[in-house]
C-alpha cells in the first residue's frame, strides 16, 4: 500500500474528442479502498479459517455423535430404570486401560448418551472412552485431537503451529478489525454507485459485508482475550492494577497444587469456564489412607451446592488431591461454578463462580459466550452461525470481485478503483470495434491518507497501533517496505501500481 498520491495523468492527444469520467481526487476514498484490497491478502485467508473451523466447533454436539454413533450414542434398556454409579464405570474405564491415567468424568448429556472418561495413555496422549452408563461397559474410545471438532479447535486457535501460529491469526484478526472499519466507510460513501447498479456483484459484496462486519466486530473483539500477545498483555496490565481477565481462587488458600486448566487435558481445556480456569486447586484436608469419598461422593456434594448437570469431574492426581466439580453453565456464563471436593471426608474444600469473578472478568466471561454462540439461547447460536456464513461469503465475493475485474493483459495486482471509462463522441462505423466493450482499466486506487491536514487520524493511527500491537507493527512494516523497496524497484512498482 502507499501513502502517496500519484501525479497528474498527461492528457492523450488522441482522447481530445472524447469525453472521459475523471477518477476522483485522492482523498479518504481512495486511500482506504487501497488498505481495504491490500489486507485483504493477510485477512482473507485467515478469516476462511477462523469462520470455517469456528462453524464446524459450533456444531459440535451435532456432528460428532453422527460420525462416532457407536461410541457416544446407548439405548436405554426397557427393563433398567437407574443407571450404574459413576464409581463403576471408572472401574470398568481402569481395568479396560490399567496402563493409562483418568483425568476426568463428563456426565451424559442426556439418556441417549455415553458418559465420557478423559484418559491420558502411558505415552501422553489423550483418549476419550466412553461408557455405557447402563450397564457400565467400555464402548470405545476416540482420540479428541483426530475428531473433526478437534482439528477444528486447533485450526481455530494457532493453525497447529503453537506460537507462531497464534501470531498469525492474532495479526489476521487485528487487520480484520481494519478491514471491516475501512469496508464500513466505503460502503457509506459507495451508496450512489450501489443504486445505480444494484444487482452487481461490488453491491452484493457491500449488503453482505455490511451484516458481516457487524458480526466480525463482535466475533474479533470477543476473541482477542484468547490470544498470546494482546491478551497476555492485557492480562498481565489488568493484573498490575488489582483486576483480572480471569481470577486467583481466594477460597484455595491450602498450599494450591495447579490451576483448574491444569487438571484436563489441554484437548479438554475449552471445558473449564474462562473465569475460572487460572483458580487454584486446593488440597484435601485429612490424612491419607482415610479415604472415604469417591466421584459419586463429589458430584452429590456439588448437587448440593446449586451446581447444575452434566457435571464435569477433575480427578485427583496427588494422594492430597481433590474431586474439582465444574457445574454446566452452557447456555448461561452467569451459572459457572466450580466446586472443590475433599478425597478423604468428602468435604468442600473451597467453591469459585461468577459471583466471586472480578468485573473485568464477567465481561470477558460473556464476551466468551456470545463468541461461541451459547450466551443467549437459539438466538446467539444461530447468530454465531450466521456470522460465520456471512463472513465466508466476504472472503469469497471479495477476490470473486476483484478476479473478474482484473487488470487484463497486465502484470500489476489489480485492485477496484481507478477506472477511464471512454465513449465515442460520435457514431463511427469501425468494423473491428463496433463490438468491443469500453475500455476499463482496474487497478488498486493510489490515494493517500490525508495525515497532514487530519492531526486526529494520525492520532487514531497511533493509538490502533499501540492498543494492537502486532498491528501496529506490521502496519510500520508495510510502509517502510512500500517506501524503501516497492517505490524504488521498477517491477515491483509496476505490479503494485504505486508510481
């Protein structure tokens, strides 16, 4: 992208008796059209990924069970009304896997379903067995990292490639929040253009947009905590300052062992509520060999503290350990609670919900509800998942746009801007043009910010810049590789048009 406004076009001495419709002056226009089609590049393929993956995770309880019905779907036998106790089939799920460690119980959704047991094997990978919860046998077991979903949450949170990865959807992300506003103020200034050509595919692709940048707002917004710059940061200055994205647990104040997130394998961690998953894990109080509690022990002492079903148990891993009770708060952010079981006397160790999060977090703790389409029933669930068909449609409809309007016969990238639309003065019978179509160069627009004379957007730059970093970073990137490399090299010059 440039900053530079390009120099007077020389009049054609041929064109003297033609009237041309001149491209407008350089201006906010035609400055933000160009940062519009060249993030595009980076934003595209990184929103294709985040909508996609972010769909197929939204229907997770629906796909899943089609594609493992053996294992996660029971019938309820006609001549059995009460299932097996939760202890029984841990044993059945230990004595089918002696050489593995059980980390967790998830109880069935409903009677149709398996109670699911999270193991990690003797060499460290995760497995999810499920149980018949009527008759206490072992159905299967799947690897949560090779589900469909759990490529899709991978995908979605560092393209499988850790750190590295999560900085590229984070700079996706933070370009994409560029993008949108950008598209907004094109759209305004673009109404004319729409009504007079309503049925073309530059005006689909500005309703579409105009729906999905709504939900692209809420979606960035709300999943920026997630990542490993921005939020960090944040996390890290809201914790200087006596606040938090998430909490310490102030009830586990005897000699925590690990935090709640630490208790479930990292394929299970999206299980722990936001809130809650840095709290600390408290230890049992008693004496070993004393035990008298079990997992039935800890959920009907979670039953007792309020806490609503399926409930998911975190096992002890220490002698001194605890049954760690996370409540199902689904469909209601404002119901999160976790409860802490004691191994020996089956007491309450400690408890840590919504009511003890610090404001900060209760925002954040929605923020993530409404991201994952669960915080307000149907209504975000089939928001969620329209805003992400929305959004595939802009990353489709975009280079569509540009592809079919492309330069032709031209080595530059091509953009959607500056058009010279001629027209003959005259009727002129000329066999070898009198069907040949207008004339219509498309290229990437060559306006400039007007920074100079609007002190206040330099100022919004700035503080873009500094509340998102990567942006800002990559934005001082790009402008010295536009200054120092494609202004000065004539090919690249060329083919980014910014002479």
């Amino acid at each position: 992208m440039t900053l530079q406004t390009e120099p007077a076009a020389r009049p054609n001495p041929g064109d003297r008796n033609r009237p041309t419709m001149r491209a407008a002056k350089p201006g906010w226009f035609r400055a933000f059209w160009r940062w519009h089609f060249y993030a595009a590049f980076l934003v595209v393929p990184v929103l294709l990924v985040l909508s996609t993956t972010g769909l197929i995770y939204l229907f997770r309880f629906q796909l899943e069970p089609l594609m493992h019905g053996d294992q996660m779907l029971v019938e309820k036998p006609a001549d059995m009304d009460f299932a097996q106790p939760y202890s029984a089939q841990l044993a059945a799920v230990e004595r089918a896997h002696p050489d593995a460690t059980v980390v967790s119980m998830t109880e069935p959704r409903n009677e149709g379903r398996s109670t699911m047991f999270s193991v990690v094997t003797e060499s460290g990978e995760p497995r999810d067995v499920y149980v018949n919860p009527w008759g206490a046998e072992v159905l299967g077991e799947v690897n949560p990292d090779t589900t469909l979903s759990g490529y899709a949450v991978r995908l979605h949170r560092d393209l499988m490639a850790g750190r590295w990865g999560d900085h590229v959807m984070e700079l996706g992300a933070c370009w994409a929040l560029v993008m949108a506003l950008t598209g907004y103020y094109l759209y305004w200034k673009g109404r004319t253009a729409r009504r007079r050509r309503p049925k073309s595919l530059r005006s689909r692709h500005g309703r579409i947009g105009l729906v999905a940048g709504v939900g692209l707002l809420l979606l960035l917004i709300t999943g920026l905590p997630w990542t490993g710059v921005w939020g960090e940061k944040v996390q890290t200055l809201a914790t200087d300052r006596g606040s938090s994205l998430w909490s310490t647990d102030p009830g586990a104040l005897s000699d925590p062992t690990s935090t709640l997130d630490e208790s479930l394998p990292h394929s299970h961690q999206q299980e722990v509520p936001w809130g809650s998953g840095k709290s600390e894990v408290p230890r049992s109080s008693g004496h070993a060999g004393s035990s008298v509690a079990n997992i039935d022990t800890a959920i009907e002492v979670a039953d007792e503290q309020g806490l609503r079903h399926p409930m998911t148990v975190a096992l002890p891993t220490t002698e001194d350990g605890v049954f760690s009770v996370i409540g199902y708060a689904f469909d209601a952010p404002s119901d999160e609670k976790t409860v802490h079981v004691g191994r020996f006397g089956g007491e309450v160790e400690s408890t840590y919900g919504y009511d003890d999060y610090p404001g900060l977090a209760k925002v954040v703790a929605q923020g993530i509800g409404l991201h994952e389409g669960r915080s307000l029933g149907l209504w975000s669930f089939w928001g969620a998942a329209l805003m992400c068909l929305t959004v595939m449609a802009s990353c489709i409809t975009g280079p569509l746009m540009w592809w079919r309007r492309r330069p032709r016969r031209s080595a530059r990238s091509g953009g959607a801007a500056d058009r010279t639309l001629t027209t003959p003065a005259a009727p002129v019978h000329d066999p070898a043009t009198e069907f040949r179509r207008p004339r219509v160069s498309m290229r990437a627009p060559r306006g400039r910010m007007p920074l100079r004379t609007t002190p206040t957007l330099v100022l919004a730059l700035v503080a873009l810049g500094v509340l998102l970093p990567l942006f800002g970073l990559s934005l001082l990137a790009v402008l010295a590789l536009d200054h120092l490399l494609i202004r000065r090299v004539p090919a690249l010059s060329h083919f980014f048009d910014s002479r």
